[in-house]
C-alpha cells in the first residue's frame, strides 16, 4: 500500500492535480509507459472531480474486468479515501455497486468489466457524471462508445488511463493521432497528457535502468517510452498504406473502362472465424488489385454465393475462378455448383505463398482498394511471433483471415502467370 505522506510530485503529476476541474475538457487520457504514475495520479484527483461534478449522477469506474479495476484501482483507492483522508468506502464485489462518502457527501458508484464485447450490456441507460477507464485500450470499443454517451450533464468528467500499444488502435486513431495534430474539434473535448517512467518521481533511478534493460524494439518504445508503435515482426512489413491503396471510386473507374483483364477471388472459410473472401483483380501489365472484400462470421456458402453473384452484377463482370481452403470440400462443392466460377482447392504452403505476395509488395504491383477495411487492418497486425526469431515460417494464427484468402487468390493466379 502506498504511503501518501511520502509521496513524490514530479513537475508533470504536479501540474495535472493541481489543475481546477473545470479547466478539464470532457474526456481526459493519461498515457504512456508501465509505471509512469497514472494510475495513481488520477486516483489521487478522484476527490476533487467527485466534488465538483457532484452527487446527483452515477459515477463508474471500469478496467477490462471487475476485478481488474479491483485490482488496479480499488486496492489503493479505498485506504486512501478512508485512511488518508476520512472518509468511506463500501463496496459489493459481486454487483459492482460501490458507495463513498467523503466530506459529508455520498457518492453512488459502480465498478464494471469493459473488456468483453457483450460488456456493454451492463451499462445501457442511465446518466453518469464521472467516469474512470484504467487501461482504456483494453476496453471494447462498442463499450466506450456507450460510455462517452452517457456522460451527458455539462460538468461530467472522463478520465482513463493507457500504455501505449499498436498505432493501428482506435484509440490512438480516432483521438490521439488527431490531438497531436492539432484537430481543433478534438481538442475541444479530448485532452492528452503523456507520461514516462521519468515522469514518476516515486521510481527509483536503478529500477529505470532494469526495466530499461528487460525491453528492445518495439517493446522498449511502448513499455519504457510510452510510444504508440507498430512492433516488429509484421509479415508485410513493406506495405505501406499511402502507397498501396486506392480509392474505391477511382478503381471503379479503372473497373469500368475495362482496366480490369480478370477477376478472381481467394476464400478462407471460417465460421467462428470469419470467412474471408476477396475479389481480386489484374490488369496486362501484371498490376494485382484487392477490389472487395466479404469478411463476415457464421457465414457458409450459401452466403458466400449470394455475394458473388451480387458482386458480379454491381462490377458488370464474370469472375472466372476461386481458390478456396480446402479444409471445406462440402462448401467448396456447393460453390461449384452454384456459380459459374471455376473452383480450386489448392492450398499454398504457407511460407511459399506469403514470399510471394511479399513480393508483389515489393514491386508496388499489389494495390488494396480502401473499401476493403478488414484486409487493410489484418496487413497492419499480421505477424510472426515476437520472440522466435527461428521460428519466422510461422506466423500468429490470428488477424489472419483476409490474409489466407489473399495468399490462397494471388497464389493461384501467380503461379499460372509468374
Ligand atoms: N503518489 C505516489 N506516492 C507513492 N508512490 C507512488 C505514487 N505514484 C506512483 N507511485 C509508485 O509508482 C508505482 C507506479 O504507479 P502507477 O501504478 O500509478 O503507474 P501506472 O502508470 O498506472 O503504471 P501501469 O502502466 O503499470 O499501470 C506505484 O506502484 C507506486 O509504487
Ligand atoms: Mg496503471
């Protein structure tokens, strides 16, 4: 437990308690590297938010479960409200109702998990003032965006706190991205503060330097600097999303003016995963396009059928052929049958095929239409694992659906037309 009355302020933590309230826009975000203070930070400016904000509303405090929030925050929060500064806390694990007095007043509180994506059934309805997300990434998105909707009245305060991970994140994206670039309707409601290990005047200088030591790469800039970074280790490590996309409207053009020689399609079945299935497309000149993309779960053929023949009449054109995982002959059948398409199941080796879509990347002859929003995500978070360098040939078994339906269409039309 930690001993407030020997707490250190470095010149950041500082700045941040001692800033009034009202001077905090809506959402307030503490990010950065593990160990930083955060947590702690926001925790000791629970009582003065609490106090401006008021009794009437709900105030919640999430983390990625219950017990997280218990075990991050709750576990400091209440000796400090109760033995720091005399007040009280009373708190049912089990229903995640809380209630603290302090300074004559009674605050209603509730503790809850965001993490899940059925999460935010727990917090439909009702108007909160305050609201405290520790370790916000981890938060479902459909959960956040409920909770910045129910902090209606005009004083209500968000605060969360974060380490950093992909730049790829929504929360990095959506708002902090836009702070640092100065979006003005951003920073209306959005506030950023960035915290390092140095900005904790509590660490000591030798437990720095370990923590230091223990990370590289990618893992060094979040962990110890606190970045937002992309860490190593990504399969398509050369597509870059500037380069290697194009709008939809104008590859619609290319499309129409008959650009387009032949167009095929890449399908990894799925059903807890999702199916993926791209239209691909190529011009005489060997140019490879991702022109749509049908990622969906509990999808079988049946579903897959509907959209290619919906797809055929929107582009105007036959697609001659698909290359299908064959770990779903009966589905594959079905495709047979009920398209006009040509159906293969020919499955790539792994490493074969992925050298060479690399290569088509590497070329600039492989260009992703923007509509195709699962496949651009999966090129940005498809990766080997972190730490087995020896084990490169294999990379993780997830973000991988458009991914396998890319490699089984590119494989099959590379390997007729080298
Ligand atoms: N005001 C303080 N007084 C005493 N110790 C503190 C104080 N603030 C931080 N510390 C020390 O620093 C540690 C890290 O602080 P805190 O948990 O707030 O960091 P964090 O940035 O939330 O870290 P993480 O990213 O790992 O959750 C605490 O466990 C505590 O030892
Ligand atoms: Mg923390």
């Amino acid at each position: 437990m930690i001993k407030w009355e020997k707490s250190k302020y470095s010149e950041k933590v500082r700045k941040f308690l001692s800033m009034p309230p009202e001077d905090f826009p809506l959402f307030t975000l503490l990010d950065g590297a593990v160990r930083s203070g955060k947590t702690l930070s926001i925790i000791q400016k629970i009582p003065q938010i609490f106090e401006f904000v008021g009794t009437e509303y709900l105030k919640v405090f999430s983390g990625y479960s219950r017990n997280s929030v218990k075990n991050n925050v709750l576990i400091e929060l209440k000796p400090f409200i109760e033995d720091y500064l005399g007040g009280k806390v009373r708190y049912n694990h089990s229903n995640g109702e809380m209630e603290i007095k302090l300074f004559g007043k009674r605050y209603d509180c509730y503790v809850t998990g965001g993490g899940k994506s059925d999460s935010l059934n727990a917090i439909q309805g009702g108007t909160w003032d305050f609201w405290y997300a520790n370790e916000l990434p981890r938060h479902n998105y459909g959960f956040y965006n409920m909770a910045l909707s129910r902090l209606t009245p005009a004083n209500a305060r968000a605060f969360a706190d974060s380490n950093p991970e992909s730049s790829n994140h929504w929360l990095y994206t959506e708002k902090i991205k836009p702070w640092l670039d100065g979006d003005k309707n951003i920073r209306q409601v959005f506030k950023y503060l960035h915290f390092t290990m140095h900005d904790n005047a509590n660490l000591s200088e030798v437990f720095i330097k370990n923590q230091e030591k223990l990370y590289k790469g990618a893992f060094k800039k979040r962990k110890i600097d606190g970045l937002w970074v992309i860490a190593e280790g990504l399969v398509y490590d050369t597509f870059c999303p500037e380069k290697h996309t194009v709008s939809h409207s104008k590859l619609f053009e290319r499309i129409q003016k008959g650009e387009i020689a032949e167009y095929f399609l890449g399908i990894d079945w799925g059903w807890n995963h999702p199916t993926a299935c791209l239209l691909l497309g190529n011009t005489p000149d060997g140019m490879c396009y991702v022109i749509d993309e049908l990622y969906s779960q509990k999808l079988d053929a049946d579903g897959v059928i509907k959209w290619i023949n919906r797809k055929q009449t929107e582009y105007k054109k036959f697609f001659s052929y698909a290359n299908c995982d064959n770990a779903r002959p009966e589905q594959n059948e079905k495709l047979r049958r009920y398209t006009n398409l040509v159906i293969y199941e020919e499955k790539p080796k792994v490493e074969d095929s992925i050298s060479l879509v690399r290569s088509l990347i590497n070329y600039d002859r492989l260009i992703v239409s923007d509509k195709c929003l699962h496949t651009l995500e999966e090129f940005s978070l498809y990766r080997y694992e972190q730490d087995a360098l020896s084990a490169k040939d294999s990379p993780l078994k997830i973000n991988d659906d458009c991914m396998d339906a890319l490699r089984y269409g590119l494989y099959k039309y590379l390997t007729e037309n080298p």
